[in-house]
C-alpha cells in the first residue's frame, strides 16, 4: 500500500508511526496552522474515499489525514492516498478516535473530526483556523449546517456538492457562544486538550459522545463556539448504522451516565430522554423505513429497566 502506514495500537508505550506532511495554503498566523483531519469510520469505504477526496478542494490543505478504521477494507481507496495514515484498531467511534489522538503528528495544532458523511465546503478549514488564529481563548468549534440528512432518509454526496455549491461563497460571520460540540465536524486546539480523551463507555456509535467531550473540556476552561463560515452538509447515510435496541439502549442510559459524571443538566437529560422515547413510541406504530423505531423502543425498555435496577452502564449497548 503506497504511501499507507498501518498502525496497530498495542498495550503500553504509543508505537511510532510515519505520515506525510504538506505545505499549507494560506498568509499569516491561520496559514501557519498544521490541521490534522480525522475520520473514525466503518464499513463505508465508497462514501469515505468521496469525502476524502472532496479535502483537496480545500482552500486551507490538511497537513495530514488519519484514517481510524477496524480493518483495512474500511478505508477503500482512500488508503491508497500518499496524504493519509491508516490506523487499525479497536471499533467504536470512541475508540477510534482515541486511536487516532494517541498518533496525531507531533507539529499539529488542530485536530478535526469529520464523520465519514460529512462533506465540508471547501473553505471551512479555513474558516477554523482563522478563527483558532484570531482568538486564542477558544478551543472547540463546530460548523454550521446547510443540510442534516439524519434527521430523513438521508442525502447523497451529489446532492451534497449541488447544495454547497449553491451557497457558493457566502461569508456567515454569526459566532454561537457555549456551543457544544456536534460529532460530525468538530475542530480542537490541540494544546487545549492536554491527554483528553473520548470516554470508551460510551461504545458503538458513541451517542453524546461530542457533548461529554465538550463538558470535559469546559472544566479545564476551554471555551466552545459554533462558528457559521465553516459550512457543511452531513449525509446521515444509514448504511453500517447500529441496530436499533443498541441505540435505544444508548438513548437512555448515556444521558444518565453523562449526568453522574456532570456533563449534563438535569434538564438537558430529561429532554433527551422524553424526545427519544416519545419518537420511538409514536414512530413505533408506523415507523419510517430508514428507521428502527421498534427496536429503539426495546432498547428504551431494556435500559429503563437496567436503571430501576440501579444498574448505569452504557457499555451494556455491545452486549445486546
């Protein structure tokens, strides 16, 4: 595999690893900002190679992209790139992008989380860095939405270039204070986060994986902001998606986990958990077709049961 470094994380010290680093486009503190783009993916190596490919429209170039996959055959492609590290390591999309921290090259100051379905307008890594260049005192931030296909059947990568197109060149200069982060396309200062990590509790799809993050960094200060020029549009493919009882399982034991932890209001949990539970029982009668709603609501049940019995364990969601 040309220009390809497989890693296997053991145990004990972090192996080493090679990667290519490129120059990077841009003028003055922004331009001098190595970003490193991470992708925690499985079994979608067609949609990934797409949006891996869409980086190099990219006003502000990557430094490096890692590829945080379970196998080989997870990367498609994209492997074959002379721009990307492959990593092969434990699932989970915790895991994996803990996988990918542990390795990031020694000279990046921005990590950023793409999921695999998310396809970026090419000016937002620039738009990030600019923003990380100009105010030191942030150290999350997420993008702004043009479309969000996991809330329907869910979008294509055309209809995603045409939509981003569309927009052109728009400049949002709306900055969203206390925004906490949103899993598919998330940027962190690297200096920020000090050996933080994802919580591995959180298994599988990791649901409210982002927001515990983001609580995690706030205790240490860090300020977060959604930031509007780093534009986006998010597939929400189905494909590779969790049975449905896991997920429901993880709709309503991660909110009581992150609560124990301090990460959510009591609010926040109660709203998570009514919303979910009111969809996946009214969905549950004549459920949409992309969408397991029965077995989200047997999840729902299992894990309402689980926490009368006093038992929060959110890594249950594997077992079933």
């Amino acid at each position: 595999m040309n220009g390809v470094t497989v890693l296997v994380p053991q145990a004990g010290p972090v192996a080493a690893h090679e990667t290519t680093l490129h120059p990077i486009g841009g003028h003055g503190p922004a331009g001098s900002l190595n970003i490193c783009v991470v992708f925690a993916t499985r079994g979608r190596p067609d949609i990934l190679s797409a949006v891996v490919a869409s980086l190099d429209h990219q006003t502000h170039r990557p430094a490096s992209i890692i590829l945080s996959c379970t196998s080989r055959d997870d990367a498609g492609v994209a492997a074959e790139r002379s721009d990307v590290t492959l990593m092969i390591g434990p699932a989970g999309c915790c895991a994996q992008r803990n996988t990918a921290l542990r390795h990031l090259p020694i000279d990046t100051h921005i990590v950023v989380f793409f999921d695999d379905d998310f396809v970026p307008h090419p000016n937002w890594l620039n738009a990030v860095a600019a923003t990380f260049a100009a105010r030191p005192d942030v150290s999350a931030i997420t993008g702004r939405l043009i479309a969000d296909g996991i809330k329907g059947p869910g979008l294509s990568f055309d209809d995603a270039c045409e939509m981003i197109e569309a927009f052109g060149d728009k400049d949002f200069d709306a900055i969203e204070e206390h925004y906490s982060p949103y899993g598919c396309n998330m940027a962190f200062r690297v200096e920020a986060l000090d050996g933080l990590t994802f919580d591995e509790r959180l298994v599988l799809y990791g649901w409210l994986e982002d927001r515990d993050f983001g609580a995690a960094l706030a205790r240490r200060g860090g300020r977060s902001i959604k930031l509007g020029a780093a534009l986006g549009v998010h597939l929400g493919i189905k494909t590779s998606r969790m049975p449905g009882n896991r997920l429901g399982y993880s709709q309503i034991v991660n909110p009581i986990y992150l609560f124990r932890k301090g990460h959510m209001s009591v609010r926040s949990v109660a709203d998570h958990l009514g919303r979910n539970m009111l969809s996946n029982l009214f969905g549950s009668f004549a459920p949409e077709p992309y969408v397991d709603r029965r077995g989200r609501l047997r999840g729902n049940l299992v894990g309402i049961g689980d926490l009368v019995r006093g038992r929060v364990a959110p890594e249950r969601a594997a077992q079933l």
